[in-house]
C-alpha cells in the first residue's frame, strides 16, 4: 500500500469541497477518480499529495516518492524552451534519466524539439515523462488526456497503463469519461462531494448512484468490456477485429 484515506475530507469557507473518502492505492495498480466538476476529484487528490494542511479524517502515506501531472500546466509559448530543457527545467536529472523517461514516453524523437511544434497528445507524453524521470512509487494524473482527441486519449491511457506496469508505481488518475479509461483502471471511486460509489469499472458502471450522475447510456456503453474477450471494440460496441 502506497497512500490510505480514511473518512478524509475538507472543510472551507463554510462549506465541504469534498467528504467522507475512504480510498486506497497500491503499488501496480491504477485508482480512478470519476465525478461531475466541482464534486472533489482535484481536492482528494490535493489531499493525497499534502497540499491541504487542515483535513477531516486521516490519510497515511507509505511513501515520499511522489509525482505529479497538474490539470493544467502554463507556458509561455513565445519562449524556445525544448523538451529537453522542459525536463530540467525544476529538477536535475542526467542524460540517462532524460532519455529513459522520454523513451517509456514514446517521445524520446523529440527531445530537440521546441515545446511550442508539440501536438497536444506529444505535450501530455512529454508531461508524463517529466514526471516519471525519477521513477515514483505514487503517480498523480489529474485530468491527462485534456485537448488529445479520441484516438489519443486511448493511446495515452495504453500509456499509462504501460508506465504503471514498467515501473511498478501506483496510479491515481483522475478523469471524467469512465468508458474510455476502464481498460486500464482497477478500481474506481465515483464522488460528488462525498462517495457515491467504488468497486471495479463494471460495477460502478451498474450502480444506480453512477447511473444518475451519467445516464443509463455511459453506463451501456461500459457494458462492453464486461466479458472476456479477444477482440478490440468500435466505439459504439461492435467487434472490429480479434487480437492475439
């Protein structure tokens, strides 16, 4: 076990940001946060990273080697910065270090080049690699695939899945379309404010509390991951082809 939260939540300006979470994550695999905006997905995430210093309930951590993608990242995209000087920019790292992380990344090609020629999906790699160069026990996504389209969101979550496995580190990833994630997540916390439902993908995608906040429609479209299979889906369900 990477971090628990017991009953963790906080309080401000006279109101809950978020309450009563019960989450664990554990080293290989990958937590899910999946909720409408504004119903505390950043702020338990902010808890787990020791961002709030007064909290409801508890929450342990088992490890210091934390890393963390924000939702957003600002940039001045006037200036020539390339990747590899984005990789040090606040932090020292080795020529080894650099090329290893952009290697997992898929983006080690583009190392000389300048932030600014990125596409969105190359940016988000390039994320996603500064913040495994040191290899952390404990990885935070919050929100990592916004502006990538469709195609690229499956990608990236085949990548992340991809890092948790190489490097052995706990996932907390933080995301607002559960049917596109499900493939690669272990278990899933549905919040709005509070906990309204938790278990694997499929099973949150058949509680009536997840079913309210998304629409019986998100939850058929989950419906096709439930089987085993040895075969890849269209978006709308149909069999497209068999894998190996």
């Amino acid at each position: 076990m990477l971090v628990k939260l017991s009953n963790a939540g906080v309080f401000k300006d006279n109101k809950w940001l978020v309450e009563g979470v019960d989450l664990e994550i554990h080293r290989g695999k990958i937590v899910t946060l999946i909720g409408p905006n504004g119903s505390g997905k950043s702020t338990t995430a902010k808890i787990i990273l020791g961002l709030y210093k007064n909290i409801e309930g508890s929450v342990q951590r088992f490890t210091k080697k934390i890393a963390y993608v924000p939702q957003k990242v600002t940039i001045d995209w006037t200036l020539p910065i390339r990747v590899i000087d984005f990789m040090v920019l606040t932090q020292n790292l080795n020529s080894d270090e650099i090329s290893n992380a952009l290697n997992l990344a898929g983006v080690e090609h583009l190392k000389t080049r300048n932030l600014r020629d990125l596409s969105g999906g190359e940016f988000q790699r390039v994320l996603l690699a500064r913040a495994i160069a040191k290899k952390p026990e404990l990885l935070v996504l919050d929100e990592p695939v916004q502006g990538v389209d469709y195609s690229g969101e499956v990608a990236l979550y085949g990548l992340i899945k991809n890092i948790s496995e190489s490097l052995n580190c706990g996932i907390l990833l933080i995301s607002h379309d559960l049917h596109v994630v499900m493939s690669a997540t272990n278990h899933v916390v549905c919040l709005n404010g509070h906990v309204c439902c938790s278990g694997s993908p499929v099973d949150v995608a058949q509680n009536k509390n997840y079913k309210e906040l998304f629409g019986d429609q998100s939850s058929q479209l989950l419906s096709i991951y439930e089987h085993e299979h040895n075969h890849t889906h269209s978006v709308d369900g149909k069999i497209m082809k068999e894998t190996e």
